[in-house]
C-alpha cells in the first residue's frame, strides 16, 4: 500500500529544531518518579498501565502500532485493554513523552524517542527505522520563515524506499 510521501505532522515535539544536536537521548534510563513527574507535570496521573506502555515502547526501536503495543504490554498486564493502552500512548504523546507519527492512510505508529532523529519508512512492508541527523543550523529557520504564511510548529523528514528484506525480493521500477 503506497502512502503519501509527507505524511501530517503528528506531534510538535518529534519536530522542533535540536537543541543539542549531539546527544542522542531516550527516556530507557528515566525511571518511575521521573515518569510519574513528568505525567504530573501534564494533570496526569501515574499508572502502572501508563508505566508499562511507557517501558515497552522506550525500550523498542520499532515503531510499534497501538495494536502492537496492546500484544506487547498484555504479557506483562494480562487484564490491560486496547482501549487503555491507546488512551496510555496518546496521554504519553501529550506529556510529549512519546511522539506519535501518523500517515495518511490513517495508520499510526508511536516513537519512545523524543530527540531529534529522522525515519525511513519502506514502502512494502511498513516498517520505519530510526535515521541519526539533524536539519543544519538555521535550515528550519529558513523554511519555516519562507513557509507562505504558515504557523510552522514542527517538521518530519521521512526518506522512504524498500528495506533490505524487501529489497531482496525485487524493487518496482521507479
Ligand atoms: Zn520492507
Ligand atoms: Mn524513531
């Protein structure tokens, strides 16, 4: 199923300029008061359900779906549901713990890494790795100030193509 190319901006954190652009960073080595202030910080509570889509999607690199999420958490909270879990995703996305990245066929995948970093997605089985890099100093500035007016509040560089495994089978002819 082909996408379209720039998908919407999910959330403004995944997009804002670097402000350190050296450091890579996840929250694997945030622990429990830390998660629970930050939701805090929201009007959020601490929940062990939270807490649990919290450790499972920091301690993934790929990109899960809510469903995937839900298979995943459900092992180690066998009562949880996939209308708590999403609620947990889309809670952690507000306290901008977690960024969710939406396409336009209305999929979404949620990201436990909220530094700066880029994704590329194939275009045959769905998957999206994380891609290390920034946009040069000043280059989002540029953009956003020749934006047409628009209130610039983020941006997604996504490179897009087929992965090795998919790669492997044959590549349509551009
Ligand atoms: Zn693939
Ligand atoms: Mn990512």
């Amino acid at each position: 199923m082909r996408r379209s190319l720039l998908p919407q901006i999910g959330a403004a954190a995944a997009a804002l300029p670097p402000k350190n652009p050296g450091r890579m960073h996840t929250h694997a080595d945030m622990d429990e008061q830390a998660l629970r202030s930050a939701l805090e910080c929201s009007g959020q509570r601490f929940t062990e359900q939270r807490a649990a889509v919290f450790r499972f999607l920091v301690g993934t690199d790929s990109h899960p779906s809510a469903d995937e999420v839900f298979l995943a958490v459900r092992r180690e909270l066998p009562g949880i549901s996939l209308a708590t879990v999403y609620k947990s995703l889309e809670t952690l996305v507000g306290c901008k713990l977690a960024v969710k990245l939406t396409y336009s066929d209305g999929s979404a995948r949620y990201d436990g890494r909220t530094d700066p970093h880029h994704h590329a997605r194939c275009l045959k089985c769905g998957k999206v790795v994380d891609i290390p890099g920034h946009l040069a100093d000043g280059e989002f500035e540029y953009l956003r100030d020749h934006a047409n007016g628009f209130i610039v509040i983020g941006y997604r560089l996504e490179l897009y193509g087929y992965c090795p495994d998919c790669a492997r089978e044959g590549v349509p002819a551009a």
